[in-house]
C-alpha cells in the first residue's frame, strides 16, 4: 500500500523560551519550506508557587512572566525569519492552548520539546504526551 504524503504546510512549535528550545526550534525550521510556515507558542502556567510552601504568587506576577515570554518569542522569531506576528504568548494549561491554537490554525504538524522523567513520561514528557492525545494533526517530540 502506498501512502501519499505531502508537505506541511502550518507548523506550530511550542518552547520554552526560558529553557533549551534551539533544538525544537532547528527540527520544526528544518521540516518548513520557509520559516513563515511556523508559528511558534509559550504557554504560562495560570498560577506559579513556590516551594516548598506551595504559595500563590499571583496574577500580576504570571501576567510578567506571559509579557517578557511574548517579547523573547518576538526576538527568536525575527532572529529566524519568522513574522513576528506569529507568536503567541498564552495563559493556561499547555496542552490545551496548544491544541487550540493548531485548530484555529490549520496546523499540520506540532513540534514539541521532551525530556521526560520516568514511566510513560520517559518516553515523551508529560507535557509532550498530553499534546499528543486529542490533537487533529501531526505531532513531533523532539528530545532536548
């Protein structure tokens, strides 16, 4: 049986803008005909604690961490030849606002970073995995 493939057309690339991202990055350009194919996404958890106290550090503070996740998504993007106005800095659980974006998008492809810890999440991260089950198109788990 022969599979036809074709090329993908909308890419989208969720980092951490605050982590290792270059190698996600370089594999979503490198499956890209040209960088304006992706849309990259930082997705900020809606609250952040500390440890080991487990205290709320509040909105303010999470809407800081979602306006500079915006600003260096911009700078990576014009460093890559992406248009700036194909990032999106988001507040929510990840995995959710990562498959709604590739939905309103027409994503053909996710590409995702991954270094899980252990059971299934050694395989793919858990981040990763949730990503994985209940999204419409392609997803690619780039190990960092």
């Amino acid at each position: 049986m022969k599979v036809e493939t074709k090329p993908f057309g909308r890419i989208i690339v969720a980092i951490d803008v605050y982590s290792t991202y270059a190698p996600v990055l370089q594999r979503a350009l490198a499956m890209a005909s040209e960088p304006s194919q992706l849309s990259l996404v930082y997705v900020t958890l809606p609250h952040a604690y500390f440890e080991p106290y487990a205290v709320d550090i509040g909105r303010d503070f999470v809407a800081d961490i979602q306006a500079k996740a915006a600003s260096r998504l911009k700078d990576i993007a014009a460093a890559n030849g992406i248009p700036t106005e194909q990032t999106y800095s988001m507040i929510g659980d990840a995995s959710d606002e990562i498959h709604r974006l590739a939905e309103q998008q027409g994503a053909d492809l996710i590409v995702i970073g991954t270094h899980g810890k252990s059971g299934l999440k050694l395989l793919l991260g858990s981040t990763a995995n949730a990503v994985l089950h209940g999204v419409k198109c392609d997803v690619l788990a780039v190990k960092v």
